[in-house]
C-alpha cells in the first residue's frame, strides 16, 4: 500500500470487496501482531446502513477478518453516537452487536468513557481517553452529504471520538476549525469508505444514494478531497478539509495519476431513487445504467439545485450501458457509454463534480 495513493473498487458486496482490496494492497505490513487495532465506523443513528447513514456491518466484518486471518488479536470497535442518540442503541439496530459476538471484538461506547485534553494550535480538545489507548485507528467512514459542513467523511468522522460536551461546543465554534484541527490529535492510519450507500445531503439518512465503491488510503486530507470532487463539490465550499491541510495534516494534492481503480461498476440492480432522489429522475432518461455512475449524476443535479440552475436543463440527460455505441440526434450524455449524444460528460464513472462543471458552461 503506497500512502499517496487512494485505492477503489466498485461492487454491491462490501465484504466481498473489502476482502479482495486488502488482500491486495496489505495495509498490516510491517504491522506488530501485539498492536491495539481500533475500527471508528460511523454509527451516528440507530439506522441500518441502507438508510445511507451508517457504516455497512458487512464492510467491518470483511476489515475484521481480514486482520485476524493475519493474527492481529487485539481488535475493538470505538464509536460515540451524535448528541440524542445513544451508541448502544446503534450498535445494535446498525448490527455490530452480531459482529462483537461472532468474531469476539469487543464494542466500546465512547459516551460512557472519560477524556482526555490535547492542545493543537491555539486550540484545546478534549478526546475521549480510549483513543489514547488504540495504536492503530481504522476509520470507516459513509461517504455522504452534511447539512452543515455539505460533506462527512474522513476527517469529521473522528467528531465520534470525542465527549458530548465537546461536540456542543464544536458546533458553537462553527463545526469546520475544531473538526480540522481534532484530525491533528487523533491519527488516522487507516481510512476505509463505505461509498456503497451514503446520503444524498443529510447526515441521519433518508435519501440515500447508492455509489458502489469502496475507497482505502492513509491521508484524510486527501481521502476528503477526493470525495467532495466525487460528490460535485469545490474545496472552498469544505472549509475544514484546507484547514487540516495548513496545519499539516494532510494534503489536498490528487490527480487521476494516484487513484488506483480495481474494477468497474456494473451493478445495475438498486440506484438512488428514494425521497428526495425522486425529484431528479425527470431530467434523466436512464437504461441499464451502473450504480456508481447514476448516484454521480444524482450527486450533481443536487448540486445544481442549490445553484439554482436545476430547472435550466431543458434536454435530457441519457446514461446507461444500453446507449453504447448508439448514436443519439440529442441530448446530454453522461459517461463514456454516451458518446453517441451530440454532447456528454466523459468518465467510467465521472465524478459529480466533472458532471457539475460540464453542465454549467452547457446552462449558462
């Protein structure tokens, strides 16, 4: 595993996927077998992952065994819920309680632990203390959207390892400083993202979108650029992602040359088509579409509502493995497979953000 590589692979089966991405890339090496593993899923409700709020249990289960195929022993899932949800409630209706049993990790709820105060900066954060006790932190992020900072993933997942108290206080502070700078306290040595479900532009779910891609790296900062750009966003629109770069926690410096793609999506089966994924599906004129290319294109009309551009698109936007090698009189196509249309967004899958750019010099 290079450490300025971001690695992905496509699929519907997060266990299987994760398996074989780490098979491949061997994070563990060079990894003592006595080494404290801590797995931070994201767990902020009591929903199961399919609502695009929480971390597939599948996808821990492929983590777990794959360290312990190792003979990595000492392993333990670490999660503090959002204020108003309790974590043992989570981990139970999320299905980790099964996983604690099956595979005999225990499960530590961080609202019920004591803290610690670290100073970074011009900055003190109190983390909970069993952070300090993990030499090794996994995070496993949902690649989704945020109410208030527009992205959650990499960096802000770390927000669970922290007291109540102190994520009161965050939001006080404007959610995006102390979220950078918590990052500089708590290392991320491994980052796995649960892309498979995520929602569309809500922390708690309800509208998820299915993405069907996992993504592993080691720098939060550039696992967070990556997807802000996968979900059709401008850094500036993410404060706290430049912010953690300057205080040297990461960089923000990808190209295409550093993403390391397995496979191609080509699931077809489940797509975002729930609440408010609904509204967009008068734009498209979809067939045999993948999974990863069509919650791209949900991404990005998303996007462009906000913009208030949304009803400015007066043609269709055609996607979907059928419309390969057929030529099309009119219309946006969107991904390689539409390069019959008289114009379209290249890509296999493009990013939202290629979509959003594309359909913007198009609208305006």
């Amino acid at each position: 595993m290079h450490k300025d590589n971001i690695y992905v692979i496509y699929g519907d089966n997060p266990k299987n996927m994760i398996l074989e991405l780490l098979s491949k890339i061997e994070p563990e090496k060079g990894l003592p077998h006595d080494t404290k593993i801590g797995i931070k899923p994201n767990l902020v409700v009591a929903k199961p992952s399919t609502s695009g709020a929480t971390t597939s249990p599948e996808l821990v289960e492929g983590i777990i065994e794959h360290f312990q195929s190792k003979n990595y022993r000492d392993i333990s899932i670490l999660e503090g819920s959002w204020i108003g949800e309790r974590t043992s409630r989570a981990f139970k209706a999320c299905g980790y309680e099964d996983i604690s049993k099956e595979y005999d990790v225990p499960l530590i709820d961080l609202q019920k632990d004591s803290y610690v105060e670290k100073k970074v900066g011009d900055e003190r954060i109190k983390i909970c203390s069993k952070m300090t006790e993990v030499d090794y932190l996994i995070n496993v992020p949902v690649l989704k959207g945020h109410c208030q900072t527009n992205l959650t993933c990499a960096l802000k997942n770390i927000k669970g390892c922290i007291p109540n108290s102190e994520k009161r206080r965050f939001h006080t502070m404007g959610l995006h400083k102390p979220i950078a700078y918590l990052s500089k306290t708590i290392k991320q040595d491994l980052i796995i993202v649960d892309g498979i479900m995520g929602d569309l532009n809500f922390e708690e779910g309800g509208n998820p979108v299915r993405m069907n891609r996992i993504l592993v790296g080691s720098d939060p900062v550039m696992i967070d650029s990556y997807s802000a750009d996968l979900l059709g966003f401008d850094l500036e629109e993410i404060p706290y992602i430049k912010m953690a770069e300057d205080i040297g926690v990461g960089t923000t410096d990808w190209d295409e040359s550093r993403v390391i793609e397995f496979n191609s999506d080509q699931s077809t089966e489940i797509r975002g088509e729930t609440g408010k994924a609904r509204l967009f599906t008068k734009y498209i004129q979809e067939r045999d579409a993948c999974s990863a290319c069509y919650g791209s294109l949900i991404h990005a009309l998303d996007r462009l509502r906000t913009k208030g551009l949304l009803g400015r698109i007066d043609s269709k936007l055609y996607i979907g493995q059928y419309y390969k090698n057929k030529t099309i009189d009119s219309g946006i196509g969107i991904g390689q497979c539409t390069k019959g249309c008289p114009q379209y967004v290249g890509g296999c899958p493009p990013t939202a953000r290629d979509i959003v750019k594309y359909l913007e010099e198009t609208l305006l």
